[in-house]
C-alpha cells in the first residue's frame, strides 16, 4: 500500500534546525471513504470543521479529543484531517503517531537543539494519533506546554486515544485538566446498517482491482451480524473472502463465509485486569471512574458496579477482598452479594446474559 509523508516545515526564523518529521499518511484515509453512522457522527463533524478551520480564522474549539476502541476510524479521522487541510494554502498540518513523536522527541534531547516543545508549535493543527501511548512525564511536560502555546495563540490540537481522558493512567494531573477541557468525541460500535454500508464500501474498493469478484446481499448481511465490534475486522472478514476466491477461483458461498467469519472470530483469550474491567463498564454504560467507585446508589450507577465485580471475580484471580479494595475499599461481603445477583439473573434474563457474554468477549479477545 503507497504511503505519503506529510512534512510541515519550520519557520525561516528556526530554519537551522531540523524540523519534525512527520509520519506517514495512508492515501486511503480521506473523509471522502469514511462512512458515517450514529455512532460516528459527532467525531466526523468535529473533525470536518478541524480540518475547514482556515488559517488565521477563529477557531469553534482548540482541542478535539477522539477515543474509541482499536479498529473504529479514529486514524481514518486525524488522517483525514491532515489531507484536507493540506489542501488549503498556507496551512501547516503535523500528523505524528504517539511513536514517532517518542522517536522525534528522543532526537530531539540528543541534539540538544531549541525545546521539543516549540518544535510542536511550529504547526497550525497539531495531530497526535494513540496518544495513550505516550506515558513518559518528560513528553507529557513538553506536551503540556506546546497545548498551552497552541490554544493561545488560536491553533488547534487533535488527539486520538483508546480511552477517555479520565481513563488515561500515569497521565500528569496538568495535562489530564487540559485534556478534560477538550471537546470529547466518542466513536462507539457500529450498529449492524452502518456495518452493511461500510461492508458495500469496502466490495466496491475491492472490485477496482477484481472486478468479477462478488458478494451475495444475504452473505454481507450475514458478516454484518456476526462481525459487530470494528470497521476494521469487517475489512478482514471481506478480505479472507477475497483471497479464497482469488486462491480458488470459486464463487462465495455462504458455507465459505461462515468458516471466513468464524476463523476470523475466534477467541484469543489475554490475561484480564480490573483496571481493563473498569475501562470497559465506564465505557459501555456512560459512567465515569468515579461512579464505579463512589457510594452513590441510583440504577444507573449499581448495575454497572455489581456488573463489573462479576466480571472481576470470573476473569481475574484476585480475591474478594481485594476486589473489593479495588472497587472503593468495599467489603467483601458487597463483591459477594453482587456475584450473586448478577449470577441469578443471568439464569432467567437473556438481554443480561448476551451482555455479559458481549462484555466477556471484548475483555477476553486480544486487540
């Protein structure tokens, strides 16, 4: 696959230095081949206006935060904004994954050249993809002062992550408030029209290269229902079709599917944490950290707690009290009386227990 670097240059006052390198960009990943569903709304609109923003123009909001689970378009998004705001004269776009800002950062304390963190503000969008990877507090310093340079003089910051920026751990309390300040974009699971859509999307880009290859409406609506957790295992699913058919020059069968969907499905089981527990709860059922682990009694905070000591107690090792411990310093006796009810229940309600079930795989299968 052709890949483009999208270098930003520095101004002529610092031209004696050497300017950050940015990383590559995939030709693909334009807003033009986004798909847009509920679940993505809000993240795709933030990011269009991001990547419109002229330069010099008041800026709507400094900060764009987008998190979501591996595989859901965040990368899609920040290269989509740095495509098209490349395409707007004078306008300097840096895209840089959270390793190659490490690399460049590295670099950069070795040379001993001007701070890392003017460097960054050499850019009108700053675009900062797996940011949750970036767990060093000397980064996270350099980070925190170039967000301040940015926002002040009306430049914009993009960050994309995995998590919430109250789920973030080892994040220094300074830039965890600068990030709580952004607007927050969520991408969540695609419900299963979006997934047909982005399935047709993805047959139609295949058929420029194959262009006898075809799929069956009722064997794509057949991996659009089985196939539920990422555009990008929806990619994989229609690529093992494409490679049996190139391999075997026989047609898709819904036979073939089914064996493709289920090779592709299987369950590659990790070791679970509670922190994981606690991320996945916080997530899934709109609550914070805090909620999870506060006294606070409303339906809509208990469920997901007494939910997330179950999947504590059957996917970890740990000990009631130390679940406990980890839920708020709860006593054992609460983490018991919570195994208990969600046990019962799921014996006599099937929406709870294809929940936990759904719960168990995304905390069990390997990203």
């Amino acid at each position: 696959m052709a890949h483009v670097n999208a270098k930003v240059s520095a101004p002529a006052t610092k031209s004696k230095h050497k300017a950050i390198e940015a990383s590559p960009l995939n030709p693909q990943l334009t807003f033009g081949t986004f798909i847009i569903g509920e679940s993505n709304t809000l993240a795709h609109a933030a990011a269009k206006r991001v990547a419109a923003t002229l330069r010099a123009e008041a800026v709507v909001f400094n900060q764009l935060y987008i998190h979501a689970r591996i595989g859901m378009g965040k990368t899609h998004l920040l290269q989509g904004i740095a495509w098209a705001g490349n395409q707007i004269p004078g306008r300097r776009i840096l895209y840089l994954t959270a390793e190659t800002l490490m690399h460049e950062f590295l670099s950069a304390v070795d040379e001993q050249t001007i701070p890392f963190w003017e460097r960054l503000c050499t850019s009108d969008v700053l675009l900062i993809d797996d940011f949750q990877s970036l767990e060093s507090r000397s980064i996270q310093s350099e980070l925190c002062r170039a967000f301040n340079a940015l926002k002040h003089s009306g430049r914009q910051i993009v960050l994309s992550a995995d998590r919430s920026p109250s789920d973030l751990d080892n994040l220094d309390d300074r830039l965890r408030s600068r990030l709580l300040g952004s607007v927050v974009a969520e991408i969540k699971s695609p419900d299963e029209s979006l997934r047909l859509e982005i399935l047709q999307s993805r047959l139609n880009a295949v058929r420029t290269h194959y262009p006898g290859f075809d799929v069956a409406a009722e064997i794509l609506k057949l991996i659009a229902q089985t196939v539920i957790y990422s555009a990008r295992d929806l990619h994989s699913a229609l690529n093992h079709l494409v490679i049996h058919n190139a391999l075997t020059g026989h047609p898709v069968t819904i036979e073939i599917a089914e064996y493709a969907v289920r090779e592709l499905m299987r369950p590659q089981t990790k070791r679970v944490k509670i922190e994981d527990i606690q991320r996945l709860i916080t997530r899934e059922y709109n609550i914070t950290r805090g909620d999870l682990l506060s006294a606070r009694r409303s339906a809509n905070v208990v469920r997901p707690r007494q939910i997330a000591m179950y999947l504590a107690k059957t996917l970890t090792s740990r000990s009631l009290t130390d679940i406990g411990r980890r839920f708020g310093d709860r006593d054992h006796t609460t983490v018991i009386h919570a195994v208990q009810k969600i046990n019962t229940q799921v014996d006599t309600n099937k929406a709870l227990a294809h929940e936990i079930d759904t719960l168990k795989q995304l905390l069990q299968t390997a990203e």
